[in-house]
C-alpha cells in the first residue's frame, strides 16, 4: 500500500468483518463485507513493549459496497 502512495496511485481496500457471538442460540454470527475503502493516513509502525495496541485511523468507503454476508436470525 506505501508503496503505491509514493507512486501516487489510489489504493483501495477491502475489509471483512465478523462478530460471533458464542451464547447465543446456535452461536449466531454476523459478517460484513466492505469494499472501496480508502485511509486518508495510516501510521508505518506503533509498538508498545507488552501492551496491547489499538489505532485509529481516518478514510472511509461507499455506502453501497457494504454488503451482509451472514446475518443474526
């Protein structure tokens, strides 16, 4: 991805997400798909010596590429 910033080049992403939920009947699960996403920064490293690392980030993605792939019944 840094590389074809540097080239200028306008990637794009795709990020798939699942949320399992392991009490409920059946263990339900929820999926989501999202498509055309883009991060207008996105830090080359973060670490902590034995912690755990959360990071946010700014873009955003098209509405109608947001696709339910498995939904709660």
């Amino acid at each position: 991805m840094f590389e074809n910033w540097k080239k200028g080049i306008d990637q794009r992403s795709q990020i798939i997400t699942k949320l399992a939920d392991p009490d409920a009947v059946g263990g339900q699960l929820e999926r989501y798909s999202c498509d055309n996403i883009w991060f207008n920064e996105l830090p080359l490293i973060t670490m902590e010596m034995g912690g755990i690392i959360e990071q946010e980030v700014s873009g955003g993605f098209t509405p109608s590429d947001l696709v339910n792939l498995d939904k709660i019944a």
